[in-house]
C-alpha cells in the first residue's frame, strides 16, 4: 500500500511536501533529525517551513510507518523501519546506526513478566565508539 493511501485512509493529503519528507527518509542510509530532512528538500520546497516537517513526521510515526528515536538530548532521529529493532550509538561523534539483529518475542513476554506492565514500544540502544573514531585516537 503506497503512502498516498495510508494518508487518504487517515484523512490527510498526499501532498508533494509530505511525500518529499518521506522519500528523504526512505533513500536516507543514515536516521536524520527533522531540521536535516528541512535542509535536504527546503531549496525544492522553499515556502515550506520546519513545523511542516515536525507535523508531517508525527503524521508519519502515528501512521506506523516510521519510528522515532530518541538516543538523548533534545533531538529525536527518525528511522524509516517501524518494527522495533536495536540501534547503536557513538558516543564520540553521535553516530547512530541499524543492527541487524532481531529482538525476540521471548524478551519482549519476559520483561512483561519481570515488571507487570503492559508494554507498548520497545527501544534497543547500545553505546560505544565507532570503528571511525576509534581509528582517529
């Protein structure tokens, strides 16, 4: 089902910019923040403002499309892979990469288990220093 559809089926439009934002994420190799998708297609877009972006990217998670991440600070990245899946993280230069790795039902029941909540969401971070910086020291 294209994007167009998933945002008809929600009452939105497909329109150019929210469509531009979404095929940024999805030929992006990296997981951008919304003020570097803003750069990417603003000079394509230039009447288009950042709250577009910010609006369209709640849009976007609320559709199960993408996620959101958030690895500290005050910036949330976003990830075109909606399924739950671990991240790791430079804590040198902030690098924020996908692992190929799936996270199990059995952890996901265990830790129902373990707390007694009703979990939600998931999100997976491991932290260290990327092959990059460890080469530059």
């Amino acid at each position: 089902m294209g994007l167009d559809v998933v945002l008809r089926e929600m009452g939105c439009k497909a329109t150019p910019q929210r469509l531009a934002i979404y095929d940024v994420l999805r030929n992006c190799n990296m997981h951008p923040t919304a003020e570097t998708i803003y750069n990417i297609i603003s000079a394509d877009y230039p009447t288009m403002s950042l709250a577009t972006v910010y609006k369209t990217l709640d849009l976007l998670r609320e559709a199960g499309i993408i996620q959101e991440l958030n690895i500290g600070g005050n910036t949330s990245r976003y990830d075109i892979i909606p399924k739950p899946h671990p991240h790791v993280v430079c804590t040198k230069c902030g690098k924020l990469e996908n692992i190929d790795m799936s996270l199990s039902k059995t952890m996901i029941n265990r830790a129902k288990k373990a707390c007694d909540y009703d979990i939600h969401s998931l999100q997976l971070y491991f932290y260290g220093v990327c092959p990059y910086c460890r080469n530059a020291q």
